[in-house]
C-alpha cells in the first residue's frame, strides 16, 4: 500500500513543480499547488482527466460554463477536451490521467481508432 498526506506535499515552484504521485498503464496519479494568481492555461491531455480540489479553491473552465471549486469538488474532462484552472487565493489539485499513457499522448504516435 502506498500513502500520501495531500495537505503536506511539496511543490516550491506551485504549478510548475508538479509531484508525480503514482503512474502505472492503468493511469497516472500527479499532485499539483496552484499558488495564489497561477493558472493552468487552457489545454487539454489524451486521457480521461480527473481533478479533485484537495485544498482552498479553483475556478474550473471548459465547454463555456465556469465554476468556482472549493475543496471537495471533483470534476471529469473527457479525452481531448479544453479546460483551464486558475486560483485567485491558491489551491492544490489532485490529477488522474486514465489510462496512461493515453493514445496520441506522445508527438507522432499514431491514435487508435475505436
């Protein structure tokens, strides 16, 4: 069994020194601090997305609607779908990616077709 204490994790640079956590082909496990005033511009990633705001909170973007997240808040994005989270007062986030990697996550590899 392996454990964390999210409330403690460290992350000096915020969202520029995310903490991977676990990663396996099931999916990945990455720790992220937003400091006050950073954001996670607007992206997306080829898996399935999950973000939990572990601590203060986050406005979530995506599909034209907006949300202000406290801590408790899970939300889903589905592969390839745009979404932004910033942070006025900071937040940390809890991110699975599943699975991982998912097809087309690396330049130039082919996707496969369902």
């Amino acid at each position: 069994m392996d454990s964390w204490n999210l409330l403690e994790v460290q992350t000096p640079d915020g969202s520029r020194s995310p903490v991977v956590l676990h990663s396996a082909d099931a999916g990945r496990a990455v720790f992220i601090a937003l400091e006050p005033g950073q954001e996670l511009g607007d992206h997306q990633v080829k898996e399935t997305a999950f973000v939990a705001i572990v601590d203060g909170a986050a406005q979530v973007e995506a599909g034209g609607e907006s949300t202000e997240a406290r801590a408790g808040s899970l939300f889903r994005f589905e592969p390839d779908e745009r979404h932004s989270i910033s942070s006025e007062s900071g937040a940390r986030l809890l991110l699975f990616l599943a699975p991982w990697p998912g097809a087309g996550h690396y330049r130039g590899e082919e996707r496969e077709l369902v």
